[in-house]
C-alpha cells in the first residue's frame, strides 16, 4: 500500500490552492490533481490516470481534506467547542464534488499511549457509509488536548474488519507536548 496525499494552502488564510493525491493498494490507483481558482470561482479536477478533467465551482470556504484538518486546528478553540454540537466544511475532495464535511465533538477523553497518558478532545467525523465504513459514525478521531492539537489516534470500523492507528512519533512541535502522570 503506498498512498500519497498532498495539500498546499495559504498560511494566513487555510484555503487550499492546489492537493495532490496518488494511490496504489494492490491494484487500485489513483493519481488526481485538484487546482483551487479563487478569482474565477471555480476548482480544476484533473484525473491523471483517466485522463479526465472536471470544473466544480467554489466560493472561498472550500477546503480538501488536509487544509479541511489544519483549518480546524487553527480556527477553534476547546473553549468554542460544544459536546454532541458539530462543525460543517465543504470539502473538495475527489470527482465525486463537493460534500459537506461534519464534525462531531464527543468531549475529552485521556488516552494510554506509548508516550504516556495524554488527554485528548474526542471528534466523529461523519462518513459515507457503505463503500469503506459500516456506519456514518464508524470513525473516531483523537487530537492532543494542548496547543499543539495533533492527531494522537484514530479508530474505524470498515466494512471487512477494523482499524486503529496511534501516534507513532512527533518532532519539531511548536509548543510542549503535555503528558500527564500515570
């Protein structure tokens, strides 16, 4: 398996202006280019491996879904934040057009890692049931509860078996990664 996922996005503002995604999982391939036009509106799909090209249009709230991830960490607050409330995007993410991304938080939970225990805020994004996932809240997402926000573990149920990833190193942190005692 060898996926590759891209996004380039303005520091100040978020808004992504090109993403790039190649995959190859034992025989299925992807290679899509989307280009981000703010002045004419508009986004350029370019199916590499088809070789077919698709306009969507945008406004200025749109994001892929690497940018949809650091606007969310730069933009909210825990303090913003509302258990069971959910935060919408539009998400530009592949030939299928834009789809409104929600985000679902759950609250704080403290975590077991290899690094210690680490308290985090608990997120649901809400998925398209049926092709991958089981359920529309089959995946669940844990960030650092510190300045930092990074993404601690994320957990799924697909539709054959399951998934869990855990944080498996970090380096060049802006700010302190808080680790609580046990």
């Amino acid at each position: 398996m060898d996926d590759t996922y891209e996004s380039y996005f303005g520091r100040k503002d978020g808004r992504p202006y090109r993403f790039i995604r190649k995959i190859n999982e034992g025989g299925y391939t992807r290679d899509a280019e989307i280009n981000f036009d703010y002045q004419d509106q508009v986004a350029h799909y370019h199916d590499k491996k088809k070789q077919e090209k698709m306009r969507f249009d945008i406004g200025n709230s749109i994001h892929d879904l690497i940018s949809a991830f650091y606007f969310l960490r730069n933009t909210y607050e825990v303090e913003d934040l509302v258990v069971g409330k959910s935060i919408d995007l539009d998400v530009l993410f592949d030939d299928d057009g834009i789809f409104r991304f929600r985000l679902k938080y759950l609250g704080k939970e403290v975590l077991k890692t290899k690094y210690g225990m680490v308290e985090c805020l608990k997120f649901r994004p809400i998925v398209q049931s049926g092709r991958v996932f089981k359920e529309e809240e089959s995946l669940s997402l844990w960030v650092s509860n510190d300045r930092n926000k990074i993404p601690i573990r994320i957990q799924a149920d697909l539709m054959v078996g399951s998934i869990k990833a855990d944080l498996d190193g970090f380096n060049s942190l802006k700010y302190q990664f808080k680790i609580m005692m046990e």
